[in-house]
C-alpha cells in the first residue's frame, strides 16, 4: 500500500471512529435518560414505604425490620442505577448539572493533591491562595472536579518541566466566585485564542491529546452559569479565569 492510500484510510478509519462514539454516545445518552424517570419514581415510592415503616416501627414485629431492611436495599440499588446513567451522560456530555452545596477550595485541593506527585518529578510547584473565607457556592461538584482537573493537565502539560503552576480563589463581582489558575508555561500565540475552547483543536501531537478537554470545560462552566476567560503571553504562561457564580439562580453569565 502506498503512502497516501494509508493516510486515506487511517483518515477513514478515525472519522468511522468518531462517528460511532457520538453514535453511542447519543444512543447512551437516551437510555440513560429516559431511564432516569422511572428510577425516580421507584425512589419516590421506596422513601415513602421508608416513612410509613417508620410508623408502625413501635409494633416490634420481625417481619417489619425485615421489611426495613429490604427497603433500605431498594434505595441503595436505586442510587446506584443513577450514578450509572448519570455517568452515562457525563460520556456523552449531555447530562444537567446536579446542583449542590459545594466546597470550591476543597474540590480544587483534592484534583491538586492528584496532580501535585507526578508535577513533583517535573520539578513543577503548585502554589495555593485560597481564600479561606470563601463562601460556599450551588454548583455541580462531580464537574467541576472535571473541569479543575483538565485545566491543571493543561497547565503541568504547557511547563513540560520546571516552573509553577498558581490556583488562586476569591470573591469576584456580582456574588461569584472566581479560580484562577496560571502557569509558567510556553503560552498561547494570540491567533489560536480563539480556536482553543473549539472541539477537536490541539497542538499536541497525534495520541497525545484529543482537543476535547477545553471544550468540555467550556460546555460545563456555561451549564452552571460561569464563564472561562484566558490571558496568555507567548513564552511567558497562561492564565485561565473561571467565574461561577453563587447560585443556580444567578446564572449571570449563561449567555453573556
Ligand atoms: N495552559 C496552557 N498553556 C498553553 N497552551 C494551552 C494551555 N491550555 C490549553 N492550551 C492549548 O489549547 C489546546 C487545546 O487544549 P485542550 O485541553 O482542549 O486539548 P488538549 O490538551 O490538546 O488535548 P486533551 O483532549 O487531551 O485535553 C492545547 O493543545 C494547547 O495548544
Ligand atoms: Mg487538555
């Protein structure tokens, strides 16, 4: 086989290959969803079977606590349903926000804490300033996990080896709060600012990244209301601005 008939076909082989991720992606996705209404419901009904049991607890009858037991049973099997269709969205990048008190400080210092190891062999510092009186945000805190621990790749990535990365945490406007995290690295030329959230945009080189993570991020910060902004010097590092706000009500820049 000669050269541009093998790139023809590894060009073939890689559109066919995306192709059926987004074809199961879409096929999980609805699944999962339409799954998801009935688990619940099963719920619903379990926690009100919890109530009534609760109830008729003072009867001390042995098949009453068995029953307890059983529907306590119920309940844990049915979380566990919905964390597996909830990932199942999360894979096609489809799944709402799940809204929740979060942490942000403490959500940032556990992806930190997975990077901080294998930076340290690099001779990459992370340096932490944490407003500690940070009030705590609704948010989603599986994602931002995620999106916190994409943008520490990126940035580790950028440094190769020897430099910093910066997290910093405070109060921004307009009840929000703000991480922004920096790096030393080899920066952003001005002419690919505006491709880098596009999907698929890398300059990594081929197997090495996707050029999905950015898009993602991107996709999970305007779900929850924030916004990303970047400001990067070529040769002197980047820093990334992630703006959430405090509630889901909020929702003050969704479609700024
Ligand atoms: N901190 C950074 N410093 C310099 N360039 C960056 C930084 N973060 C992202 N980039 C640029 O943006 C591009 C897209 O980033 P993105 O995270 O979307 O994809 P990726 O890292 O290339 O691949 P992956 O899908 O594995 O994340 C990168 O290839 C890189 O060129
Ligand atoms: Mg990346």
């Amino acid at each position: 086989m000669d050269a541009p008939e093998k790139k023809d076909w590894l060009l073939d082989e890689r559109l066919l290959q995306s192709q059926k991720l987004a074809a199961i992606g879409e096929l999980s996705a609805g699944i999962a969803h339409e799954i998801n209404n009935p688990l619940a419901i099963i719920r619903q009904e379990a926690e009100w079977m919890q109530l009534l049991l609760k109830k008729l607890g003072g009867r001390d009858h042995k098949e009453l606590e068995e029953l307890q037991g059983s529907v306590h049973q119920i309940v844990q099997q049915v979380d566990r349903c919905t964390e597996i269709t909830r990932n199942l969205l999360d894979f096609a990048r489809k799944r709402d926000p799940v809204i929740q008190a979060v942490e942000v400080n403490r959500i940032i210092e556990n992806m930190t804490m997975l990077v901080e190891k294998e930076a340290k062999h690099k001779n990459i510092t992370i340096v932490r300033h944490y407003d500690e009186t940070l009030p705590m945000i609704y948010s989603d805190a599986p994602q931002l996990r995620q999106v916190i621990l994409n943008f520490l790749t990126n940035a580790t990535h950028a440094i190769g080896k020897d430099g910093v990365v910066t997290i910093t945490t405070r109060l921004s406007h307009d009840d929000a709060v703000d991480i922004v995290i920096s790096d030393t690295g080899c920066g952003i030329p001005a002419d690919h600012l505006s491709k880098i959230f596009d999907p698929f945009f890398t300059t990594k080189p081929p197997g090495q990244g996707t050029g999905l993570g950015l898009s993602i991020c991107h996709g999970i910060i305007l779900r929850l209301g924030g916004r990303i902004t970047v400001d990067s010097q070529l040769g002197q590092g980047t820093e990334f601005t992630i703006t959430l706000p405090r509630s889901r009500e909020s929702e003050l820049f969704a479609h700024a």
